[in-house]
C-alpha cells in the first residue's frame, strides 16, 4: 500500500466498493437516468468518449476523453495479486507495490513522489487478491510525467537491498497494525476459515515469517515475470485531445511501446473449500462486541452476481434496510449494520458486518440477523422482497453509481478494473442492467442459492476482553 500526504489510507484486500464499478458508455447525462417511484431506472453513462487500444507488445489501453474538468487520471492495473505469489513468499506482491515508489533508472528514492508533488499531482496504489494498480492524477498539461514514471519503473527498478530492508520494517508494522485493528484481524480470521485452501483466505500483507524470508532477488523476480506490458491495463482519463491518432494515443504508445513483452500467466488458484454448515468463531479483542457474517458468493463475472448485489442493498444498505430497522432503528441492538458483496475473479463472499451497543447480549443479536436472513431465503420464505423494497434499491444502486463516478480518478480506477479481469469496458453497464431488471421472482431464487448460513458460512464475534 502507499500512502500520499492528505490522500486516506486504504488497506490492501479490503473491498474496494464502488470504485472499482464502471458504469458503461458515455453519452448521456447520468444523473438524468435516476427514474420515478415504481419504475426501472435508465442504465446511466458517462459524458465523453471511450477507445481501447491494443500496442504491439501486449499492452491494453483505454483513453476515456471526458473533458469535465481540466485534469487527467493514469491508472496501470497490473494482473499480479496475492493469488500470483510463490510459495513461502506471502505479501511479495503488496511489497513490491512499496519498492515501485523506491527508486528506478530515472528516478531516484523518493523522487517519484518528489516529482508528481513539485507538479502539483497526486498519487496512490494498492494491492488486493487479484491485482495491483498504480495511479497518478495531473493538470491536463503534464498528465504524460506518469507515463514516463510507469515506463521507467516497469523497465529498470532498482531494488535497492538496503531500500528493502527498510521498507521490510515499514510493512512488518502494517501488519502489526493490522493484527491489533479489531475489524481488520477478524475480517482476515473470517477470510481464512471462508476461504479454506484459496489464495482469497490469505492475506495480502503476508505473515512476518514469509516477508523476512522475503528480499530483492524475490522481488526481482515478481517483478521479471509479472510487470510487463502484456499483463497489464492502462487506463488514460480526462480532458484528452481525441481518440485514436491523437496525441494521447501518441503519448501511450511512444512511452510504453518500446517496452519487452513477456508476463508470466496468471495463476489459477484451487478451488476454495467452503463449509458445509455453519461454523463460528469467538474472539476476545477490543472494548465492544463485533459480529461478522459471511458467506460464499458467486464471482464477479457470473450470471447471480448482479441480482445478488441487489440482495445486499435490501438487507443493510441505508437505514430503510431490513438488517438496518431491525438490529439498529428498531431492535436497539447494534450501531450500525453493512453488508458488501466481492467482485473478484474468483467465487467471492457476502459480508454483514455489525457493531453492537454495550450490554447487547451477542445471542440476541446472533438471534436478529439469522432470523431476517431467513424470513428472505429460508423454505418458504415468508417475507420475500417486496416491490417497494425493490424500488428502493434501484434507486440506491443508481444513485450509489452516479456519487462514485463523479470524479475522473474514480472513473479511470473503476474502467481499469473492468478491462484488466473481463477485458470488456461494456460489462460495468450490463451488470447494472441485470441488477436493475431482477424482479421479485428472479431475487428470491438468489437468496434461495446465497443466502443461507446453514448451508455454509462463517459467522464470527469479537467480544471484549473478559475481566479478571
């Protein structure tokens, strides 16, 4: 992970929400397409144009020409996650995300940020399961320095065995830190018991033991076989001067062109083996009661998917949701309720989490949360979606689309994520078509497959330290 001075921290494997979301062509205006009561919302799109383009050494890029404000967003999406490490060097790959800011031919330590702050830019990266992704943020006039960054980076890193015994340091307390967050240690304990056997069950920051068995010659090679051209995506977004033949496609292909194909594949990873009933988990951390939920779901690219997100928005999103009213508004239970769906390669997961108020005993609310899911999938499920229920979470997902794409980074993020793993800048949009069209029948089947912690979840508490 790398943190820019005023920029928020993001820790690495933690869903990335909206942002990785593109919500298709750009044409129409989006917040025109947020419909009236009882009707099925227009799919929104972006102003602007969009081109891919495909250079001779493998690289794919996209040049979203949207001249809404004067700037311009790079995002290099590299395919090379957790899921691609090799054995007994866990976190190699968040690591090297740290070492890409440490110096290569052109720029020595500390100058990549040196440079994008003398002009006036901004930049960030984060590593998750499947991918790392580099962005920088610049004035319209200067935009192309992230290029000449990314080229250099790519081509010569350093790697400078005392620059990563430091940074080593720098990681071993993230993952201090990481330990000690009460949220964050029992979302990776809930993961591992999840995700039995499947690179999705580690995580990104790797163990203590495996980044001090960790050092150049293994990031040299991490680096060799995955940052190429051809396992990576460029997305280029902003106010651009045309498409293909214009100087930005110019720009691309004279910085990046030059550079040697030949990226490892990708890994595939064994297939999770998920439980077969519920299982639950109790730890003793921090000063309030916890609880986690989570259960198996279907993978970013799959037909439930979609539907599925729609679930999600009924149960916990916003206060009109059902876990909302009834272990917060109505059941005085807990202080806040989320739910959050993965959109990832492979089968991913649905997480309810909950923060309880001091003195809620956890059965009761253990007891709340497994009766709601049930009055939605359970046999005969007696209280299935409702059509107003179904209004309000279109409307949610619209709106929800139009605040999360209101800023060109965000776009270029959420464009780069979709070509990098589907290859396809249009399947943001058919994904929200198929959310927005699910009807009260289609809904129940889903929750009938997914929703059903019977059959298979993990549901964990983290509960205060008992005393004496």
């Amino acid at each position: 992970m790398k943190r820019m001075a005023g920029r928020a921290r993001r820790r690495p494997g933690r869903p990335k929400g909206a942002e990785r979301r593109w919500r298709g062509p750009r044409s129409e205006s989006a917040a025109a397409a947020v419909a009236t009561a009882g009707t099925v919302p227009a799919v929104p799109a972006l102003p602007g144009t969009a081109e891919v383009i495909r250079l001779p050494n493998g690289l794919t890029a996209a040049l979203l020409d949207n001249p809404q404000a004067p700037l311009v967003t790079t995002v290099l999406w590299y395919r090379a996650g957790s899921r691609d490490e090799p054995a007994g060097h866990g976190g190699v790959a968040h690591f090297l995300e740290h070492m890409m800011f440490k110096g290569s031919a052109r720029y020595g330590p500390g100058e990549i940020d040196r440079r994008t702050q003398a002009l006036g830019g901004s930049n960030n990266a984060f590593t998750d399961h499947d991918g790392t992704a580099y962005w920088f943020s610049f004035a319209r006039d200067r935009w192309r320095e992230a290029l000449a960054i990314e080229a250099d980076r790519m081509a010569g890193l350093a790697l400078d065995p005392e620059a990563v015994d430091s940074e080593r340091r720098v990681i071993l307390e993230e993952i201090a830190m990481f330990e000690a967050d009460p949220w964050d240690s029992l979302h990776q304990a809930v993961a591992a018991e999840l995700f039995d056997g499947h690179p999705y069950g580690r995580p990104v920051l790797g163990t203590r033991r495996e980044l001090k068995a960790t050092g150049a010659p293994e990031l040299a090679a991490f680096h060799r076989e995955r940052y190429r051209p051809d396992g990576a995506v460029l997305v280029v977004a902003g106010d651009l001067d045309g498409g293909r033949g214009g100087a930005a496609a110019v720009a691309v292909e004279e910085a990046l062109g030059g550079l040697s194909a030949g990226a490892a594949p990708g890994t595939p990873a064994p297939r999770a083996r998920f439980p077969d009933r519920l299982r639950r988990l109790v730890r003793r951390r921090g000063e309030v009661g916890r609880l986690t939920l989570a259960l198996p779901a279907p993978a970013g690219g799959a037909p439930d998917h979609a539907p599925l997100g729609m679930l999600i928005e009924i149960l916990a999103s916003g206060r009109a949701s059902r876990l909302n009213r009834a272990l917060v508004d109505e059941g005085q239970l807990a202080v806040w309720a989320d739910g959050d769906l993965s959109d990832s390669l492979d089968s991913g997961s649905v997480v309810f989490s909950f923060e309880l108020l001091p003195g809620v005993e956890p059965e009761r609310a253990e007891a709340a949360l497994l009766a709601e899911l049930a009055a939605l999938a359970g046999p005969g499920a007696p209280r299935p979606p409702t059509d107003a229920e179904i209004d309000r979470a279109r409307r949610v997902v619209v709106a929800d689309w139009v605040f999360a794409h209101e800023r060109i980074h965000q776009q270029a993020l959420a464009a780069a994520h979709s070509l990098a793993f589907f290859d396809d800048l249009e399947r943001p949009r058919r994904e929200l078509a198929r959310a927005l069209a699910a009807g009260r029948d289609a809904l129940s089947e889903v929750a009938a497959r997914w929703i059903s912690p019977e059959r298979g979840a993990v549901l964990a508490w983290s509960l205060p330290r008992e005393e004496g």
